[in-house]
C-alpha cells in the first residue's frame, strides 16, 4: 500500500468509520450519565449546560470560535493575502477581557435578577424591552449572515476539494449531521464534542503545518519556514504578504487594510464578539448554577484565561498553512496547485495540504477532528438561535408552557434560521474572498453593540432611549451599507446617478474606516439623546454597581497565578506583532 498517496483511500474511509462511531459512543455515554446527575433536565439545562472545569469551558470557548470559517476561510486569506488577515486571530488579550471584566458583571446581573440572563436580559433591564428585543433580532440575523451560511459553505467547499463530495452534498450532509447532534445532544453535547476535538484539531493541524514546511524546505522545517518567507515576501508585487501592517499606499493590500486603521478595526469587532455576543458568553453563562459567586468567577475566569491560549494557535493551524500552501504551488511536483486571483483556489488551501501532505490513514484521523469542530461550531449556533428565540420571544408570550413544548419551539426557531442562512448562500458567494466577507459583515454590526453594551455598562447616565436609538440605528445604517455592498460588489462597482455620486463617501469609504467613524456616530448620537430623554431608574443604576461586597468576592476570585498566566497571554500576542510588524 502506499502510504504517501494523495488520495483519500480505504484506511482513510475505515479510520473516519471507526472514529466517528468512537466519538458518537462517547457523546452518548456524556449525555446520558449528566442525565441521570440532574435527575431530569429542565430547557436552561438544555440550553445552558452546568458546571464544567475550567479547561473544559476553555476548550468550548475555542471550539465555538473555529469552525469551518478557519479551516477554509483562515487559510484561503492565508494563501492570498498572508498575515493581512491575522489581526482578527491574534485576540487571545481580548478574551481576557471577558474573564476579568465581563464575568464578574454577567454573574452580578444573574444574582440580581435571579436568573441565568442572555445578553437581550442585559439590555431590556438596563434601558428598554425594545432594546433587548432588537438584540435578539440583530442576532439572528448575524446567524443567518456570519454563521450558518458560512459555516455550510465553507464545510461544503473542505468536503469537495478533500474527499471529492460535491459541493451541496458537504454542506447540507453538515447541516443534517448537526442538527440530529443538536436535537440529542443539547449544551453537555456541545461541551463534550468540544473536549474531544480540541487536541485532534491542534495535533492534526500543527502536523499539516510541520510535514507542510518539511516537504516545502526538502527535508528541513527551518529550511521551509525561510522559503515560505521568501516565497510570500515577493508576492503582491514584491510588497510582500508576510508583515500586519500596510502602510505603503502603493501596497495592493493597502485599499483594503489602510495603515495602522486595521488594528483598531479588529479590536471593535472582537470587543463585540468575545465579550458580547451570546454564542461565546453562553459558554460562561452556563457555569453559574449552584455554586457561590467566587467559585464561579474563579472557574468562569480561568476557562477564558485557557481560551486566551488557545486563541494563540489558529494562525499556526491554519493561517500560515494556508501561507505554505501558496509557498507549494510555486514548488514543482508539490500537487498543489493553486491561482491566488481564484478565491475558490485559495479556499480549497487547506483541504489541499491535508490531501497531498498527510500519510494515509493520517487523513482520516485529522479528518474526524476537522467533522468535530465543524459540528460543534455549528450545534453551537443552533443551541444559541434556540436560546435566545426561546427565552427573548417565545417564553415572554407563552408562559406556563411545559420545558418539552419550549425546547421544540427553540428546535423549529433554528430551523428556520437554517434555511435562510441557505438563501443567503449565493449573495454571500457572489461577495468575494469568504474571510474578508465575514469580517467586513461583522464591521457594520459590531460598532452598535460595542456602543451599546460599553456605554450601558461605564456610565450611568446613558437614558434607556439613547441605548435603544443606538442599537438600532446602527444596525439600520450597518444594513443599508450591506445593500450598497451587495450591489456595487463591495464598493468595486461604480453606479450612476445624482444621488449616488453624492454618496459616494458611504459606499465607497474603506470597511474599518467606515466601521470606526460608524462607532463614534452611535456613541455621540447616545450622547446627545441622552440629553434630552428621561434619565434611567435608581434599579437600572444599581444593576451596574458593584458594591463593596461583591468587589470583595471578585478580589478572593483571582490569585497570583491568574495574573501570570493572562500575562502570558499578552506577551505572546506581543511577540507576534512584534515578528510579523
């Protein structure tokens, strides 16, 4: 048998057999022991899971991050445009955030309101009902536009260029696969799938990139790392792909990432994404049942400070494989060929490494933990679309209805946000490179959010009325430039007439130009408004004041070892940037 071929063969197919009905097994036996530990499952047990350690919450955390987005969209941008993209990667220090500033908060608001809250719970008790039920809106929304149609996409696009499937076959037999995973599975399923795929993702990836390098250097990683510089240095035109920065104007990738502009653009869309937004906090969320305060946020906070860690690797898992990649293709008999100008090339990156680096019988196990992350990514968003329909909409009107009635109407909700993010599918592939589409969507919906929660939670004196005028009309403004970019192709398109070539400034203006200044309209708009509506209640005041007690059980939350391992955590994105300036 040859063990080097480029082909997906019989070991490969009887590997993946054997390993899905392993993992399946232990999925089952997770589920079924938390059963009878619980002694009936309520819907926020569903939902939200219990208690887990915090290498577990760790795992999740980065689990419900990387999804197929990574393994296909990650290294495509690797592949065509190098670092470029690795800002919104290299935010390990932006999880820390989360640990140390916004679980204390969540876990003061779950004891004031007596209840495990969602994000909308935030914003309904801190300025209006309408607030909190346009966040529910605006995230679905969000689901069907970053999630669900990515997430099938992307896994149908690994799956044609890997094992030879089909497009649609890979990415409706994902979203079937997932859906049956979800229905049994709930939240303790997601956790449990999530523990188990973490290594074999880190071991296979990092095996991609090592075996990668050698054949790229003839024998010799050090020798493929330096090749794969030199190779991505003379790329874009001799401007090279292999620094974050673009300050050149002459720079091709300059029209996309302006300057030092980037860095700030990354940073309002991760604050919105890792502190914010339901489908990582419910990770945290989940660990607030039956146990004191300090024991919470001390567990809560370590399994962010783990996720930091975690969040290091998707550059070395992926990014830079897909920088190999493209080093490759310049290799002759490498087998990867690849035009960078083709978007579907460059998306198949990944796919391709693994096909033509790994030995046989390799690609199958690497293969198990690449179906595991897909699935757990995409049971993850199912299980938050069932939350937050379930609990912001549908409980509010239904009330008394039995646990098993709202766990279906969660079920049916998710569905539905499944079929369109399928409708949406060929307007998003019509939009160009797959990462640099999902990050220029999450632009125009992350400054209101940030604005939103930052400003509700830092100041006091932001009306109830200024926080719903800014969620919403930023999502409004956020949604009309989406239609622009539908239809000028993002901005590339000119269109005729008075009235757009007076517009120009909106649809034209740089997307992290546009996202920035779209940031600092919102918060002066929830300025101004906050001066001329009533001033909140004494309860939404005290909802974010924290007393002497509380601070106190922060305090005793927290050690020594804390502090050095986020520390950790900030140096290494340091030296990062530092390398690849």
């Amino acid at each position: 048998m040859n063990w080097s071929t480029n082909e997906f063969i019989w070991i490969d197919w009887l590997v993946l057999a054997l390993g899905v009905l392993a993992i399946v097994w232990a999925v089952y036996r997770a589920i079924k022991k938390d059963k009878e530990k619980m002694k009936g499952a309520d819907s926020q047990d569903y939902l939200f899971g219990k208690g887990e350690p915090w290498y577990v919450i760790g795992a999740a955390i980065f689990a419900a991050n990387i999804g197929s987005e990574h393994l296909v969209g990650l290294a495509g941008t690797g592949a065509k445009d190098g670092v470029g993209m690795a800002h919104w990667e290299m935010q390990g220090w932006m999880i820390l955030i989360l640990g140390w500033l916004f679980v204390p908060f969540y876990q003061l608001l779950n004891n004031k309101m007596g209840k495990i809250i969602t994000m909308p719970d935030f914003l309904k008790f801190r300025y209006t009902q309408r607030t909190g039920s346009w966040l529910s809106i605006i995230t679905l929304i969000a689901y069907v536009l970053t999630k669900v149609s990515v997430t099938a996409f992307t896994g149908g696009i690994f799956f044609e260029y890997l094992l030879g499937l089909p497009f649609w076959w890979g990415a409706i037999g994902l979203i079937a696969i997932t859906a049956v995973f979800t229905v049994f599975g709930g939240m303790k399923g997601v956790m449990t799938l999530s523990a188990i795929q973490t290594p074999i993702l880190i071991i296979g990836s990092f095996l991609v990139l090592f075996l990668g390098l050698n054949m790229l250097g003839d024998g010799s990683i050090s020798a493929g790392w330096a090749e794969m510089m030199k190779v991505c240095n003379a790329a874009h035109e001799g401007f090279g792909t292999t620094h974050m920065f673009h300050t050149d104007p002459a720079d091709p990738m300059y029209p996309q990432f302006p300057g030092y502009v980037v860095f700030l653009g990354a940073s309002i869309i991760g604050f919105w994404y890792w502190c914010t937004d339901q489908h990582i906090v419910q990770r945290v969320l989940g660990q607030t049942k039956g146990e004191d305060n300090t024991t919470v946020m001390k567990r809560a906070r370590r399994g962010t400070i783990a996720a930091g860690y975690f969040k290091l690797l998707p550059v070395f898992m992926f990014l830079i494989p897909g920088m190999v990649a493209y080093a490759l293709s310049m290799k002759t008999g490498s087998g990867i060929e690849m035009d960078i100008a083709n978007t579907h090339d460059t998306d198949g990156a990944f796919a391709m490494m693994v096909k033509n680096i790994l030995p046989a019988g390799v690609k199958g196990i690497v293969t198990i933990g690449f179906i595991c992350a897909l699935v757990a990514s995409l049971a993850a968003f199912f299980n938050s679309c069932a939350t937050l329909f379930t609990e912001d909409f549908y409980k509010p009107m239904k009330k008394g209805m039995s646990e098993a009635h709202y766990v279906l109407v969660g079920r049916i909700a998710t569905v539905v946000v499944v079929l369109l993010g399928l409708a949406w599918m060929p307007v998003m592939m019509s939009m160009g490179n797959l990462y640099s589409y999902l990050q220029d969507i999450q632009s125009l919906i992350a400054p209101a959010m940030v604005a939103v929660f930052t400003l509700g939670i830092f100041s006091k004196k932001i009306t109830p009325k200024a926080g719903e005028w800014g969620l919403i009309g930023g999502f409004i403004i956020g949604m009309v430039r989406l239609l622009t970019n539908v239809l000028t192709e993002s901005g590339k398109a000119t269109m005729e007439g008075a009235f757009w070539e007076n517009t120009t400034w909106f649809w034209q203006t740089n997307w992290l130009i546009f996202e920035c200044w779209l940031l600092v309209f919102i918060i002066v708009m929830m300025v101004v408004v906050s001066c001329f509506t009533p001033a909140p209640s004494k309860e939404q005041v005290e909802a974010i004041t924290f007393t002497g007690d509380y601070r106190k059980q922060i305090r005793d939350s927290w050690g020594i070892w804390d502090v050095v391992a986020t520390l950790g955590v900030v140096v290494l994105c340091a030296c990062f940037y530092a390398y690849f300036w």
